[in-house]
C-alpha cells in the first residue's frame, strides 16, 4: 500500500494553482504571515533548550495574537519541532503550515524511517507537498507560499541559525521583498549575517545580502516578550 499524506494535506507542482490549492484546504483568508527558516537537525538538544523560550514566548503567542500563518518546512526536527511543540503547548489556532518537497518526507503511517526522509511535524496544521527530492526544493515553494496566503497583509521572515539552505530561504525572501529578522546569537547563519549587518565580516556573500537593506538584527534570547512586541507592531503596523 502507498504512504498516505497526513489530513489537511495538499500537494501541488504548478505555481499557477497555488492559490487553487491552498483554497482547497481551506487556506484562502489574507492574513499577517511568519515565515520560519533556520536550524534543522543540526540543533542538538542544549541548542533546542536554549532556542525553545523564543517560540514559546514569542513567536507562537505573537501569531496567535495576530491572527498570522506561520510558515516553516514541517518536518519534526529543529525550528519546526520547536514551532510545532510551542502551538500545542498554548493550545493555539494559528494555521501552521510545513511547505516540504514531498522526497524528502516519509509519509507513511506510522512513520518509517528511511535514509534521506524524515517526519513531518505531528503538530502542523497544513502541509504542502511540492516536487523535488533534494532540501532546498521547498525553498522557493516557501516564498510563493507566503506570498499568495498574506496578499496584501505584512509578511516577514525570521532566521534562527540555518545553513546552506536557510541561505536559499533568505535570498527567496529578499527576492519577493520580504523583511528578514535575523536572530543573533542563535549560531550559524544567523550569526553570519549579524556579523556582516555590524560590518564585522569578510564573507562578501554575507555583506552583499546585508545590503540588500532587507535584514534586521534581533536579539530575542534575552527577551523574548520584548522582541515579540517588536515584531507584531512591524505586523500590524506595516499591514
């Protein structure tokens, strides 16, 4: 018997009917949306402890107060575990929605690991499956995403570590003119790109996306309250 997608589920490979598509799983309404991009499996367990008062505190009661999509690959690992864990844990409504390139996900029930596939996160809402088997074939999938689900609402993208591919997401969301808020000191990346936003870095592809004007540093770790505060009147304010 072939894996069978989660509830809620829709796949799609032409970008044409992406808005189609979305509607059909009852995603249609213009709303404030968050596009999360950053640490996957390789955050490792005092990373996700220390990471975890970010989504808890900020990012998940912002969303929720502002009636906003979140946005994230949907698999269970890293940032998307974290954002998954943080909506049951408020018993919150936001729509959670894990763009994945249907390759790279084990869809069966129950999961089955296989190399070169995870889960998908348990605790999203949504999931769209897009053609590709490599990560970094959702990366593009992502952007348009957000795009066609907040209209002419406010949309932002924020960096919580990342690698190579984080970088695919980050140069997508310049690319659709996208306000990105790097989260300093969460590693990596992130860290990367506040250093080339302070005009401490040599890594020219690091100072090139800085200045693209699109990047803000944040630094929520310290206070997460705050930051949520900051992020939500960019939101509410800019829609």
């Amino acid at each position: 018997m072939g894996a069978q997608a989660p509830s809620q589920t829709v796949r799609v490979n032409d970008s044409a009917k992406l808005p189609e598509a979305l509607r059909s799983v009852g995603l249609e309404e213009v709303r404030p949306t968050i596009v999360l991009t950053g640490g996957a499996d390789a955050l490792v367990a005092r990373d996700l402890d220390r990471l975890r008062p970010l989504f808890t505190q900020a990012l998940a009661p912002l969303a929720e107060s502002v009636h906003a999509y979140v946005l994230d690959g949907g698999t269970e690992s890293g940032i998307m575990r974290l954002m998954g864990e943080a909506r049951a844990g408020l018993n919150a409504r936001f729509p959670l929605i894990g763009v994945a390139a249907e390759g790279t996900v084990d869809l069966s029930r129950p999961p089955s690991p296989s190399p070169g596939s995870v889960p998908l996160e348990p605790h999203h809402t949504h999931f769209v499956l897009v053609p590709g088997d490599r990560w970094g074939d959702e990366s593009p999938w992502i952007a348009r995403v957000a795009s066609v689900l907040a209209g002419e609402a406010s949309s932002i993208t924020v960096l919580i570590d990342g690698g190579e591919v984080s970088w695919e997401d980050v140069t997508n969301s310049v690319e659709a003119g996208r306000r990105v808020f790097v989260v300093a000191g969460s590693g990596r990346l992130a860290d990367t790109l506040n250093d080339a936003l302070l005009g401490h870095s040599e890594d020219e592809r690091a100072l090139e996306m800085a200045r693209s004007g699109l990047l803000t540093t944040i630094h929520p770790l310290a206070n997460p309250r705050r930051t949520a505060d900051a992020l939500e009147a960019f939101l509410v304010g800019e829609g």
